[in-house]
C-alpha cells in the first residue's frame, strides 16, 4: 500500500516537471517569434509588370492557344514521309499552300526548286562470322548501291579518323570499315555536331585507304534498335563505295565482339535523274516600310524513314502558328514578314539555294532571317550573327523571352541550314535556340512520328519564334548588315 502511494505521488511530481518544461518552451517559441517580428526583414523586390506590346500579346497569345502541334499532326499524319522528289515531297508542297492561303496570307505562291531524286530500296546486312545474326542497318542518303549479290568482307573498326589513319593501308584494303564513335547526348545538339562528320565523309575517306564499304555508328542518343539515317557527300576524285548507318544496338554488339568479324551488306538504293519540288512562301505586308523583310522559314521535306514529326514538322508548325496568331492579332509590324517553307533542306539545300538566287536583287532588303529546325524543344536561348550593331537591335527583343526563362543574347556563327546562302549577301540572322535533349533520340529515323510531339513544349517553342519574328519585323532599329565571310581556309 505504501509502495502504490510513493508511486503515485512520483507520478504526479513527474507530470508537474514535464507541464513546466512544455511552459517554458512556450515562453521560449513566443519570445523568438517576437524577436523575429521586431528584426528587419529584407524586401523582397518585385520586378516591374511588364509593359503589354503587340510582340508580348502576341508571345501570350500563342503559349494560351497554340495550333503548332495541329499543323505538325497535319503534316506527318495526313502527309507522311516526304524526301525531296518523292510523291509525299509533291503533296507536302500542295498541303503547305493550302494551309498558308486558308490562313489568309498575301502573295502565296510556290517557287520551283530542281532537287536530287534518291530512293532507298532494300537494306540489309549480317554477321556471317564468328556466328550468324542479322544487324539493323540503313543507307545512307546519297549512297550508291552494292553489287546485286551485295558485298562480304571483313570488318575494321575505327572510333575515328585519326584511329583509321594509324591502321597500315593492309589492314584497311578490301574491308568494311566500322566507325563506332559514340555521340553524346547534350541540350545543346553539341554531340551531332562533333559526330556528324562520319556519316559526311566517312565513306570517301574509307574508300581512298581501299574499303569496299562502310558502317556508321547511328547518329543517335537512343538504344532502340532503328538506324538513323541523313546525308553524305562523296569527295571529289575519292572512289565511291555503299555506306550504311548501324543502330546503336547493333553497334555495341560489333564493338565487343571485336577480333575478325566477316559482315555481308546489301543495298539496292538508287539516284534517279533531278525532280521539281518547291519553296512555298507567304507574306504579311509591313505596314511603314513594306519592301523591308524578315523571314521566319522551316524546311518542309524530311527522310522517308518516319514521318518527319521533329524534323521539321515542328518547325513547320512553328511557321505556321506565327503566321496564324499575327494575322489573328490584326496589327502588322513595320516591316513585311515572309514565311518560307523550304525545299530539299535534308539532302542538297537546295531550296535555301534557289531562294537566294530568286531574290538575289532584293536581299539588301532583308533585314533578319529566323528558322525553326529544332523540333518541339522549349526555348533555351537567342543567338545572334553580327556584331555589335546586332547586339544594339537584338537585346530588346531578347527581353521578351525572360518569361520564357530564356537569357541574354549570344554572339554565335550559328544559323539555319537554309539561310546560309543568304549569309554571303550579309543578312543578319537570328537563331532561337531549343533544348535538344531528346530530339536525336528520334532525328532522321523511323521513330520521328507524331507520338514524340509535346504540345506544350512545342507551344513554349512557337511563342519564342513569333515574338522574335514579329519584333524583329517591327523593330524600329537597324540589324545593319554581316561583314563578309573569311576566304575559305582562313580562320575568321
């Protein structure tokens, strides 16, 4: 009984204890919070509202409702594939017209292009030793063909140029030569850059140590098992032999075999006499200075593996959308804004070509070029070719894509493919840059289709591209003219 009541007593001296400590943190927390109130804070500095122009309308117009992906579902959905000569190449010119005239466009017009005619044909290839299995393999565009019963040899690999150029000619002569370099997956597209030299040239270089062939490591961020396919170039004087582009896969598995591997190769693709294609072009008329252009162009052709969704649907769509909300908006810029979907952007350029010798009187009047060739990516940045007259014109502009998260503007020699002709008339050009994280996951191969479209990604995309197009077409500023490029063989 005695022990029950000491324990009980115990007890309640302990709550009493704990009451007390729960009070005096109480206390505590009160006193601090007090303290903290009493502090001075820092201000937090709310940036100024920004100022509505037609150029941010515009840009918020386009992020709320953007038919970007519309166009690009149009395009590879209804048109499909559509290499430069082919019958897609045809519809794609009927369907662009049509879209730029329902859109209610001025002047819409094509203008012929004469462009190379290459088809695919059958593509195969084996490992014959050390054990047979098929390899996923595609041409090449612009390769020749092997003889009929296709070509065996050995193979030898190389992760480079350099690597090939150690080989003694006898390891080289009478083989196919494997170039295993990895690309590397980045947001800027530095990977393809550095890489895309074997797809280029590997085939002459190959050919002039004796190959009969060559395989190329895919240009590609992705392990699916499709070969990603694009352009090559045969040299002049250099004997000509097949060149095929390997799936990631395919090249893993060649590159740890190692030792003598024996490959059979089998392509039956073929250049046929030149085609006409077209440019399709558009206009919104300037409202002060009319004969003064901007261009925003997309290229409107793509390989015929997929359905060239990314490249250049998107930019297709891009153009397009720009051309949609501007004319929606009923407030043209100062200067004339031409849309321009080019022809044979993929393997030849020769649209970009034919436009600047159509044109060639009045490209003193073009006062910027803009193209979209980076498929659905947001926006990461704005570069600009120029200098520091460039700079003056481009940093208001580039303001208005701080929403965006987009930065200061760069100096680069980055342009698009198809504007380059216009370079050596000193246009000014623009490039909004795209995240390109993924974009070669599917770049130039059959899995280039519309599932691979993000619609908000691509409407963050075509935001950045109007606003740009149109302030740069309304700019009250001169962008002045490039400096003529370095002779060949200098540096700049």
């Amino acid at each position: 009984m005695v022990t029950a009541k000491w324990r009980s007593r115990n007890t309640l001296d302990e709550l009493a204890r704990s009451c007390e400590a729960i009070r005096m943190r109480w206390f505590l927390l009160i006193a601090l919070t007090l303290v903290a109130c009493a502090t001075p804070q820092p201000k937090t500095v709310t940036p100024p509202p920004e100022t509505p122009t037609p150029a941010t309308q515009l840009r918020d117009a386009v992020l709320k409702g953007s038919h970007a992906h519309e166009f690009t579902r149009e395009l590879a959905d209804r048109i499909g594939p559509r290499l430069a000569g082919s019958p897609g190449d045809a519809r794609a010119v009927a369907w662009a017209k049509a879209a730029m005239e329902n859109l209610g466009l001025r002047d819409v017009r094509t203008e012929p292009v004469k462009v190379p005619h290459w088809v695919r044909g059958v593509e195969t290839a084996q490992i014959l030793t050390p054990a047979p299995q098929p390899l996923t393999v595609t041409a090449i565009g612009g390769s020749i063909s092997t003889p009929e019963d296709g070509i065996e040899a050995e193979l030898v690999e190389a992760a480079s140029f350099d690597d090939l150029a150690k080989l003694p000619d006898a390891a080289v002569k009478g083989k196919i030569v494997f170039f295993s370099a990895v690309m590397a997956r980045t947001a800027t597209g530095e990977g393809y850059g550095a890489n895309h030299r074997y797809r280029t040239d590997s085939a002459s270089i190959a050919a002039k140590r004796g190959a009969v062939a060559v395989l190329v490591r895919s240009l590609s961020t992705d392990d699916a098992r499709l070969p990603h396919t694009g352009a090559m170039m045969y040299a002049d004087g250099a004997p000509k032999i097949p060149a095929a582009a390997l799936s990631t896969p395919d090249a893993d598995l060649l590159h740890r075999l190692g030792g003598r591997i024996r490959v059979r190769l089998v392509l039956t693709c073929q250049t046929l006499p030149d085609a006409t294609s077209a440019n399709v072009i558009g206009e919104i008329r300037g409202r002060e200075k009319p004969e003064e252009i901007v261009v925003l162009g997309a290229h409107l052709d793509s390989w015929d593996l997929g359905s060239g969704a990314q490249d250049d649907g998107a930019g297709v769509g891009i153009v397009l959308e720009t051309a949609r909300q501007v004319l929606a908006a009923n407030a043209p810029p100062r200067r004339t804004i031409r849309f321009v979907l080019f022809a044979n952007e993929e393997n030849g350029l020769r649209g970009g070509t034919a436009y600047a010798q159509a044109h060639k009187a009045e490209l003193l009047k073009h006062v910027a070029a803009i193209e979209a060739d980076g498929g659905d990516g947001a926006p990461t940045g704005l570069s600009y070719l120029g200098g520091p007259e460039q700079l003056a014109a481009v940093a208001p502009i580039a303001k208005l894509l701080a929403p965006l998260g987009v930065g200061a503007p760069e100096q680069a020699e980055h342009h698009g493919a198809d504007l380059t002709p216009l370079r050596a008339a000193g246009v000014p050009m623009l490039s909004v840059h795209q995240d390109a994280s993924r974009y070669f996951d599917w770049h130039h191969s059959a899995d280039d289709t519309y599932d691979k479209i993000r619609p908000d990604q691509l409407a963050r995309a075509a935001a950045a591209f109007a606003a740009v197009t149109y302030a740069a077409a309304d700019s009250p500023s001169s962008f002045g003219r490039l400096p003529e490029p370095p002779p060949s063989g200098t540096k700049p």
